[in-house]
C-alpha cells in the first residue's frame, strides 16, 4: 500500500493533511496572493506536524501538485501503563505494540481504557482518549 498520494496545492484546505519534507502535517493556515503577470499564484501553507507538533512552512504555486499522506484512524484498548508509555492493542486485528504517551495525555491513559491511534508514513500516534 502506498503511503502518499498527490493532489493539486489549489485543493487544499485549513485542517486538510500534507507532507512537508516527508513529514505528515496539519495544515494550520494557507495565505494566497494574487496571480502575476507571468505566473500563477502562490500558497504560503503553515502546517504542524502531526508526530513532533513542530510549525512547518511550505511556498508553492497553485498550479502545482502536492503530496498527501494517506493517514488512518483506529480504535485501540490500552493494556498496560508503564512510565510514558502504553502497550496497546488495536481492535481490528489485535496487534499489540507500545507507544508513547503524549505528553497533554499522561497520567489520563490506564489500563482498560479505549484511545484513539492515528497511523501515517509508518508511524503512529495516540490522537485521544474514547
């Protein structure tokens, strides 16, 4: 399965995802400025990264395509808690793995409680508490 897909720079939206240096992003906030003479308009696209929370910058023209990372949403149970860190088990094929604790969620997560995972680029990230 391919972890990115393209799509046109025009077609995105605020909360939309994107990649930016092959990192999955948020997008925070897109500015567009006007078509030039020569060119088409430009994006300045701010995103944050959906892993590391860290701000991103992305100048590109509308015309132009973009890379979209093909995220998925899946329900886990927590089965241990252990520092900042939880082994969990997800529910659809019930693969069990740790994973780190967000440090807005530690000391919410215990055992037996159902979070949210979110799962891109190989990578994956507790997204809340069900």
């Amino acid at each position: 399965m391919s972890e990115k897909i393209f799509g046109s720079a025009k077609e995105l939206h605020e909360g939309k995802y994107l990649l930016i240096d092959d990192i999955p992003c948020r997008i925070a906030s897109i500015d567009k400025s006007k078509t030039g003479k020569h060119g088409s308009a430009k994006l300045r696209i701010v995103a944050i990264g959906i892993f590391d929370g860290q701000k991103k910058n992305l100048l590109t023209t509308a015309d132009s395509d973009v890379e979209i990372p093909i995220i998925e949403r899946k329900n886990a149970q927590v089965m241990s808690v252990s520092g900042t860190t939880a082994q969990v088990m997800e529910q659809t094929n019930y693969e069990v793995f740790e994973m780190q604790i967000p440090p807005e969620m530690q000391g919410q997560i215990e055992a037996g409680k159902e979070v949210e995972i979110m799962e891109a680029m190989g990578r994956r990230v507790i997204v809340r508490i069900r």
